[in-house]
C-alpha cells in the first residue's frame, strides 16, 4: 500500500492549475448511459474514482475512448448489462449514480446496495423512495436494489434531507420519464448544475437546478453532446487552506472562485489576504500564523462538509480556540483523532470539535481513513515540525489529481513510498 511521506514546516508558495470536479464528472460519466449517442467530456481528471466508474461502464458495454488530451467519449449504444456489482460499489458509493439512467432508459437496474462507509451510515432510502414515487417497482435482494419499470412517471418528490447524489439520480431518470417531475428540496451544489448543464445540452428539459426547486419535463430521448467539467471547488479549497495553515501564498489557476463563498469568507476571518479574478484565486499569509475559526457544515451555499478536515487541521496550529461542527456525516471526525497524535489539542463536544491552537505539531505515522480526511493530514502534515508518514493513500487517489506534484510545485517536500 502507498505511503505519502512529508517533510513539513515549510511555508507553501507557488502556482498551481486546479483538475476537473470529481463530484461533476461522476455524474456526468454516469448520463452518458440515458443516451445511444456519443457524449465527448472534458477536463475530466485521473483519479481512481474515475477509473472505477470507467471499468463500470465498460462492464455495461459502454465503449470509452480517451483522445491525446485524455478527454473521453462515452458511447453507450449497446448496453447489455444493467447491473453494478457488489466488488465496484464498494469502493465507490457514487456507483449508484447508473442506477437512475439505467431505470429510465432500459426500463431496469440492478446496483449493490453501497452499505456505511468510514464517515457514517449513507443510506440511499430517498433515491429508491424517490423512484418508487416515479412509479418504479424497487425491492432490496440479496444486497441489491432491484429496480424495474416499463415507464417511468413524472412526480412530485420532497426530499426529507438535502442530497447530492440523490437529487442528480432522481434528475437523470426524470430526463426521460413521462410527464413532468419536480424535486423539492433538492441539492443546490455547483456539481448539481453542471450535470443538468451537460442535460440540457444533450437536450433534456430542466429549469430550477441550483435552487431548491427543480422541474424536469421528460422528454423520448437525449443526443449526445460535448461537455466540460467545472473546476474542482474541494481541491480549490483544500489548497487554498494548504497555505494558510502553512503561512505561506499560493496562486490556483483554472477555477471558479464563486464556488468557494463560504471557505473564503473563512480564510479571511483566518486572517488571509484572499483576491480572486475571474478564474483565478490567490492567498497569502504574509507568513502570519492563522486564526482559529469556528465552523459548522451545512449543504450548499454553506460550508462544505469535504471542507471540514482542511480546516480542523488548520484551527490545531491557529491561535485561538476554534469549533468545527460537522452535521451532514455522524463520524466525519477520525482525522482529528489523527491530529491528535501529532499533538493537537481537540476535545469533542458531540458532533463538534474544540480545537485550541498550538504553536506546532510534530510529525507522526498516522492513518487516512476516508479521502477528505486523508487531505486533512497531508495538510497537518505539511504545518508539522518532521517527518509525517501518511498512510492508506489510496483514498487520496480517489480524489486529488497528482497530489504530491503540485504540493512539490508548491515547495513542499513530499515524496511516495510505493508499498
Ligand atoms: C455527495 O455524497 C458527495 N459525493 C460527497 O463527497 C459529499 O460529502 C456529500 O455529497 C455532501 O456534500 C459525490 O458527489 C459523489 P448526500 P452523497 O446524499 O450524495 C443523508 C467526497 O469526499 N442521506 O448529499 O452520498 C446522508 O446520510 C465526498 O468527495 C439520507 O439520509 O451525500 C447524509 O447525512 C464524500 N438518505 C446527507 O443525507 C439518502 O438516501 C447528505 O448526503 C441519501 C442521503
């Protein structure tokens, strides 16, 4: 198993060119199964959640082609199996995104039911309650959601909680129902409104997304299209927080700093110099140690619940005393227990974590064990005094593109141990 090890202590400074979302692109990846037509998506980044999704499709049929820029063409014309196995979700919850194309299209789906994973339960009750809703029969057999239906039926759907996945699934198999579908309480994340974008584009009828309200008039078929991934508001933020806890200035190329509202404002109560262009975001520290801040996660436009490992690790070396409160994930906080090997001083008060400022901390084997949290250590990792092992990395591969060449881009001494 691979192993990060970083040498920290080091202010980061530098420039660096921000991937394609992870959350965008698996949605997307995803619709290209409601159409025989080819679909051509960009700014896809390489990481390993991509390339499950990828094995996925191409398990279903779906023909992928990647050209020199390693942009990829999905061509779902012949699909003939309309199942995702037990072995591909359980490395990937967001597997369950083919179920609602393949409902709506072929009229059937059969996808391992993804079961807890390290940051909480994550039940997937408001997809399939949501497709009954739309007249589909769904049972669970065998660990698997069975989902049939010879035509799915506009509804009315209210969603009990805010869900990402669960609003874009509903929204791609209401692509192609009969009628008119409206979600209530729906999502109203970036990655939400780029996939009714490429929708739309391939023809789909949706207006409402990005607000909590959406209407999707079906329509008998989509074409394909050509789309492009927006910019990766988690990586954006998870390096812009890289260089604040390290006290240093860093300039990110190549993404959209609208998406980020609500980490900004954080950082700058941190005591960061923030100044953004139109798809460009710089900060610097002018070498000051951050300030504490106090957190809570709420769905978007607030602050990211994928945000909140960067900035725990941030408050354990801010001065002051800083909450972070976690509301979306029941267990989103074993990277502070981590923290605390390295000598961050944490104490939990249910779901939020009190975190006092200490002037350093110092380096440490420690285990990542989800990707956010995985981020969060390289993070405390880089802020350390020594050497910081960090092990389990592959869950940094599911999500940040060429992780340790752009923290060395940004002088940051990090190196992989191929294990
Ligand atoms: C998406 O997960 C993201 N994944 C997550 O990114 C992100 O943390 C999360 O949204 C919240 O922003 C992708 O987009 C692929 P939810 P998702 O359904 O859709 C409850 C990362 O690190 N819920 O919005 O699975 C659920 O338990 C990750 O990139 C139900 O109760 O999350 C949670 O408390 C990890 N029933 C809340 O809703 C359901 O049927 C929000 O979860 C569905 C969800």
């Amino acid at each position: 198993m691979d192993k990060l090890l970083i040498s920290g202590g080091k202010p980061l400074s530098g420039t660096i060119d921000i991937s394609g979302a992870k959350n965008a692109a698996l949605p997307v990846l995803a619709s290209t199964l409601l159409t025989s037509e080819t679909v051509l998506i960009r700014n896809v980044p390489q990481l390993n959640d991509i390339a499950t999704t990828i094995t996925l499709l191409q398990s279903m049929g779906v023909e992928i082609v990647f050209d020199e820029q390693l942009n990829i063409s999905a061509d779902a014309k012949e699909v003939n199996e309309r199942r995702a196995p037990y072995d591909l979700v359980k490395t990937m919850r967001a597997s369950i995104l083919v179920l609602g194309p393949l409902l709506a299209r072929f009229g059937e789906a059969d996808v391992s039911l993804p079961g807890g994973c390290a940051i909480g339960a994550r039940p997937v009750n408001l997809h399939v309650r949501g497709f009954r809703a739309m007249g589909a029969e769904v049972s669970i057999e065998n660990g698997y959601i069975r989902a049939r239906s010879s035509k799915l039926k506009g509804a009315h759907i209210v969603f009990d909680t805010v869900t990402v996945t669960g609003t874009e699934n509903l929204m791609m198999a209401a692509t192609l129902a009969e009628g008119t579908t409206v979600l209530e309480n729906s999502a109203r994340e970036p990655e939400v409104c780029d996939l009714a974008k490429c929708l739309v584009s391939m023809g789909a009828k949706i207006k409402g997304a990005g607000t909590s309200t959406i209407h999707i008039e079906g329509v008998s078929s989509l074409s394909g299209t050509d789309h492009t991934v927006l910019p990766d508001r988690i990586e954006t933020g998870t390096y812009l927080v890289a260089a604040a806890l390290t006290r240093g200035n860093v300039r990110l190329n190549h993404t959209e700093p609208g998406h980020l509202e609500a980490v900004i404002v954080k950082l700058k109560e941190a005591g960061a110099d923030v100044s953004l262009g139109d798809n460009w975001i710089e900060i610097s520290m002018h070498g000051r140690r951050p300030i504490a801040v106090d957190i809570k996660t709420t769905p978007y436009p607030g602050f990211p619940t994928d945000m909140q490992a960067q900035f725990c690790a941030m408050n354990t070396v801010a001065k002051g005393v800083g909450t972070v409160t976690e509301t979306i994930f029941e267990n989103r906080f074993q990277h502070a227990l981590e923290y605390q090997r390295m000598g961050a001083d944490i104490r939990f008060e249910g779901n939020t974590a009190v975190c006092r400022g200490v002037e350093s901390l110092h380096g440490a084997p420690v285990m990542a064990t989800d990707l956010r949290a995985s981020a969060g250590l390289l993070l405390a990792g880089l802020a350390a005094e020594g050497e910081t092992l960090v092990d389990r990395i592959y869950h940094v591969d599911r999500g940040y593109e060429r992780i340790e060449e752009k923290f060395r881009k940004l002088g940051a001494d990090i190196q992989r141990i191929v294990g």
